[in-house]
C-alpha cells in the first residue's frame, strides 16, 4: 500500500469514527421559511439515464444504470418519502439506489441523507473537505458551527478528492473539487445517452456566497477567499451540453420544465446562461473580497 492510500485510509477511519460519535449529538434543522423547499415537483426524465426526483427547489438527481443507482442530494430531513415516490413514479425501485452522493454538506441537501442510507443500505460518497461535515451532521461546517448537529450523522464509505471517479454498472461520473459555499462543495461531470445522442452533463454546485462576515472573520475556514477564487476559474473553463444545479431556481428549472411537458433534453442546453450567473457569481466574489 502506497502512503497516499495509507493517509486515505486512515481518514476515512477517522471520519467513520466521527460518525459514530455525532450520532448521539442532538440534531436540529433550522427553521425553514421557504416552502419551496419541501413543495413537491413531478419527477421527470431530463436526458438518457438521468432523472430529476427533487422538490420545487432543492434539486435530487437519480441516474439509473443495470447494476442499481446513484441519488445526488436528498433536500430536506422530511422529504424522504417525497424522493422515493419520485423514483418509483418513474418505474424504478427505491432499494435499488446503491450509491448516495451531495454536491454540499448543507441540511438542505443532506436531510434525508441518512434515513434514505438506511433504507436502502447505499454507500455514502463525499468530497474530503466536506467528510468530516458530513460525518457530524453539519455540526463542524464554518458557517453553521456549534453544538447541535443540523441533520442526521452520515456514515462516509468512501471519501473523493478531485478527479476521482464514481463507477456503477455503465456509468462514470467525474467529481470535480469545487470548495468555498463549503469545504467541500463539488459539481460532477458524466456522459448520458439516449437513441439520438451523447450529452455530456454538468451538475454543478454553484459558488454562492453564504457568510455575512468578511473573509477575514472566518477562522474555521482561512481559505476561504483562496477557494472561491479557485472554484470560479476553473467552473468558468468547464465544457458540457447540459448543465444543472444544486438548487432549481439556479438554472431555472420551472421555466426550462412545466410537469406534464415532453422529453426535451435540449431545454437543458444554456451555456449563455451558465456563463451569465458565473459573471454574476464572480462580482459577489470581488465585492466580498473589497470588504
């Protein structure tokens, strides 16, 4: 065993302790305002083997392959039920999801994370910055740091740095270390197909800013500006057909998709628009930094 693995290994050790601990830690999901959030949103096929199972708001993808399925993000702690009649809505059986994946160790992302690892016994996979976020529950995260855990502990099986890649069956997906909203914020890059064509897709975790405090304040994250600077370059350099999000509003999933609509992966297209909130995205960044 190379050191580089032996160091893996003795993280990954470390965080499944994490998890275990922060298990007994008392868990409180913030309150929430915005309904959209847990509003439900008919799941639907966006291109090949990809499929949106989310809320109005908070975006869950499911890709489908023979060998079982792979659910990026899990909204809220109560929406659960709400994602496992999405998939079996479109056909598929909820204790086939054998890999779970998060684009951020947010609750809003992360809620159900835990209740849908135990239902269907998956493998919880996780960018290093964000693993030890994870394995306490978001406890630890910079921004929301304290006592009190603000969703259930995850157990990580497996820990990603950037480039790495998550097979199952056909698929391949790239994790691309995209820190800053979190430690370890991260977008996925991945091929699907359908009879007409290959989409090269982009689920990207979009760099927004959530702290009100200056760079400066942060003590549990001291790179932060060094991160953002660096996840701005290199998302404005990706290239793909079809981009999504973490967040539906972001890539304006409503005006792209009315329920009930046809397949259209092309309604996905939108390098104009991407570039448009990257542009946006770096002015924050530039006026946070003046602060």
């Amino acid at each position: 065993m190379t050191v580089k693995k032996l160091k893996r290994v003795c993280l990954l050790i470390c965080f499944l302790c994490l998890g275990f601990g922060a298990s007994a830690q008392q868990v409180l999901q913030p309150a929430i305002t915005n309904t959209d959030w847990s509003k439900p949103f008919p799941s639907f096929q966006i291109a090949g083997n990809l499929y949106y199972v989310g809320t109005y708001e908070l975006a869950c993808y499911l890709i489908t392959t023979p060998k079982g399925h792979i659910l990026i993000n899990t909204g809220l702690a109560d929406s659960a039920p709400l994602i496992k009649a999405n998939i079996e809505a479109l056909g598929f059986k909820f204790a086939d999801v054998r890999t779970l994946l998060t684009t951020q160790a947010h609750f809003d992302h992360m809620g159900a994370m835990a209740a849908i690892k135990k239902q269907t016994g998956a493998k919880m996979m996780v960018d290093y910055g964000d693993a030890p976020i994870v394995a306490d529950g978001g406890r630890s995260d910079y921004s929301t740091g304290g006592s009190i855990s603000n969703y259930a502990p995850v157990q990580v099986d497996r820990i990603l740095h950037n480039g790495d890649i998550i097979k199952l069956g056909d698929m391949q997906l790239v994790m691309l270390h995209h820190p800053g909203h979190t430690k370890g914020s991260c977008s996925f890059l991945f091929k699907v197909k359908d009879q007409k064509r290959s989409y090269r897709v982009l689920i990207a975790n979009m760099p927004t800013i959530v702290t009100d405090k200056k760079f400066s304040e942060i003590p549990g994250y001291p790179n932060i500006a060094k991160d953002y600077a660096y996840t701005l370059d290199a998302m404005k350099k990706l290239s793909f057909d079809i981009w999504l999000a973490s967040h539906a509003s972001q890539f304006d999933l409503q005006g792209k998709h009315k329920p009930g609509s046809g397949y259209n992966p092309d309604a996905f297209f939108g390098r104009k628009d991407y570039d448009a909130e990257m542009d946006d995205l770096q002015g924050k960044f530039l006026k946070k930094v003046k602060e």
